[in-house]
C-alpha cells in the first residue's frame, strides 16, 4: 500500500535518518546522548500517590474534552501565567499537543480559500507534525526560514502577498525549537495583525514557556488580549512533557477561539482519543503546582552557565534565551554529527534533518542539535568533548 502522492513531498522523518547516519558506527567512547528532547530532571515526588488515588478512573470512558477539574487547574494556570480569563469552552485537554498541533488542521484547514489551494505556513527549522498536518489537509506547506538573519524566528512579513491570502493556518514556535528565540510582544503583534488582514489562524506551539533564562516568555494570548484581536485568529498549546519533565504523561491542552475548540472537540469525538481518567486528575494537580516547575529551569540555568563558560569562545556561538537546545554552527551538519559519534561517542541531531530544502538552501545544514537534557555531570562531559572535537 502506497502512501497518497501528496506525502512524497514530506521530509524523511528525523529519526530513522539519524540512526542511518550513525547506528552503523561504533562510538569512539561511552556514549552520551544529546539527541531527542525528553526531559530528566525529577518530576514531582507527589504524582504516583495522586495517580494510585485515582485508579478507579481506569474503569470509566473518559470526559471528551476534559475534565471539570482539569479544564479549570488550565484555565487556572494560564489566568496566573499569562493574565488571561478564558472559559472553559476556550480549552481542550490533549493527548500531548503533537495530538493537537496535527488535529487543528484536520479541524480548521479548509479544501481552497480564494478559490485556490490553502498554505499553511510554518518555521524552518521545524517539527515534522507542522508538515504531515499541511501534507494531510492537501494544503501546501510553506516553510519560512528562521535564520540568523531573521533572529530565528519566522519573518512573515516577508512573504508575498498572494501567498498570505492563499494562507489558512500558521504554526509558529516560541520557545523556538531548536534555536531558543523567543517572540516578544510586537512580534506577536504583527503576526496578529497579518493574521487578521489576511484571514488566517495562528498555531502557536509554546511547549518550551517554561524554561527560560531571564525572563518568562510573553504568550501569544497576552499579545492577542492586548491588542483586542478576534480569539478565532489564535489557538496556543501547552504541554506538561517539558515543563513538568513527564513526556511519557502526554499531557497537555489547546487553548483559544470557542468556535475553533468546539471544531476539535467535535473531530475528537468521531476521531480522537481523549486523555485517561487518572491521568487527568493528575494533570490537574500537576498544573496547579509551581514548585516543581521553579526547581527544574534553576538546573536548566546551571546548563545555561555551563554551555556559556564551554563555547563563549567559539565563533558563532548563540547563547539560547529559553528552552534546552543549543544550536550550534558547523561547517557541514552530517559530518560534524558523524565525526562526534565516531571519535567521541557523542550523539547529537544534524541541523538539517529538521529542516527543508528551500530555494534559499537547507537552513540547518550548518548547525547541530544539542538536547541539554541529561544530567549536569554528564552534560558537561558531553559539551567538553563536543568542543575540543570540533572547534579545537
């Protein structure tokens, strides 16, 4: 069974191309990974007692949308965080936000606007489900270099006005991921104020807010509120993966426009799977507490300081301003990431697989992926090592 011809044009998915890459080699010393984004910082020492209290939830259907006390520990946080009153109406729980960040299109992209076929835009570098969605929808992706050029963030002013109109929906990244830009405030301003002019919906995809340097990231639901913008233009999704370091929860939530969640809750009940019982309530829980969000992004500062102090003198180097990745300049992706893995046993992400060829060029070729995720001890040992293999 082949796939639709539509998904020829699909990027070769990151993973199986790393292990391509570098499975077929020995590494040059014990290995340490710095590859994929799964968080190892403790989560909090309370969740197995909050989730064997509610083990009998196994034994029910689970509500579709979320739970009571799970949309309102949402609602909650983002009221604390970002200063924002949303409804309950204004909230899906998902099943992680790859779920969502996917199900928006599906929900939201229509067959043709102004009589031609619809563009989702998204960043480049970016994460493949931005892709397969468009791919799905039969719309066309238009990845938008974020360069060093652009402050790692997706120009959207520069795109060609008929592309605009062509445009549905618009994924962008903040957090960046992988470079660690952040959109301030008239960033998102002007994002709105395209996304009005030219009748499309942001898909901000915030999972890395909560791990930051010096400041707490400003949201696209503070930008939006500000400016009094439509809440259909914009849907934000969060996640407790990386700020609560529990990726295997798969837990979190898209909130915005009432009549863009109420489309998603309607495909989720022909077509979704909705979050367990049990794992709702701890979710509840889980965004209802700070403490243990506070005590991981101070190790992430420790790994800030460390990366600073390992790299301040090599040319290039770009301190991240949030999130966990470094994102560091080679002459040659593969091979510095093939060199790494051979003469140092260290395994890191070529920059290049994700991203897109475009007629500017591969905006990751000359960069790798550095996931600071392990722990500080061996982190250090892994940065050490990157530094003297390549830029000694």
């Amino acid at each position: 069974m082949n796939y639709p011809e539509r998904f020829s044009d699909l990027p070769e998915h990151t993973w199986p191309r790393l292990r391509g890459l570098l499975d077929v080699h020995q590494p040059g010393a014990d290995p340490i990974v710095l590859t994929i984004g799964e968080p190892k910082h403790a989560y909090p020492d309370w969740l197995g007692d909050a989730l064997a209290e509610s083990l009998a939830g196994f034994g029910k259907y689970p509500p579709n949308n979320g739970s009571d006390a799970l949309l309102d520990a949402i609602t909650g946080w983002i009221g604390r965080r970002y200063g924002v009153e949303l409804a309950a109406d204004n909230i899906l729980a998902l099943n992680g936000t790859r779920e969502g960040l996917y199900n928006a299109a599906m929900a939201l992209c229509p067959e043709h606007k102004n009589g031609a076929r619809p563009v989702v835009l998204m960043p480049n570098p970016f994460y493949s489900v931005y892709a397969v969605a468009a791919l799905s929808v039969g719309a066309e992706p238009v990845y938008v270099n974020a360069t060093e050029e652009t402050g790692h963030l997706p120009d959207l002013t520069a795109l060609d006005g008929d592309v605009l109109d062509r445009t549905t929906l618009a994924y962008i990244c903040s957090p960046a991921n992988p470079q660690g830009s952040v959109a301030d405030m008239e960033y998102w301003k002007t994002a709105l104020s395209l996304a009005e002019r030219h009748d499309f919906t942001i898909l901000a995809d915030e999972c890395y807010s909560e791990i930051w340097r010096d400041a707490p990231p400003v949201g696209v639901l503070q930008a939006a509120a500000e400016v009094g913008a439509d809440p259909e233009r914009v849907l934000t999704f969060h996640s407790l993966s990386k700020r609560s370091n529990l990726p295997g929860l798969r837990s979190g939530f898209v909130a915005g426009g009432a009549g863009a969640i109420a489309r998603m809750r309607q495909l989720r009940a022909y077509a979704g799977a909705p979050l367990p019982l049990p794992l709702q309530d701890v979710s509840a829980k889980v965004w209802a507490d700070e403490d243990h969000v506070t005590e991981s992004r101070a190790l992430y500062h420790q790994k800030y300081q460390l990366a600073d102090r390992i790299f301040d003198a090599v040319p290039g180097y770009r301190s991240p301003k949030a999130g966990f990745f470094l994102w560091l300049p080679v002459e040659d992706d593969e091979q510095a990431a093939l060199r790494l893995w051979t003469e140092t046993g260290v395994k890191v992400l070529p920059g290049s697989y994700l991203s897109a060829d475009t007629a500017e060029g591969n905006p990751g070729k000359k960069y790798i992926r550095v996931a600071m995720v392990a722990p500080t001890q061996q982190m250090q040992e892994g940065l050490k090592r990157l530094r003297t293999c390549l830029y000694d």
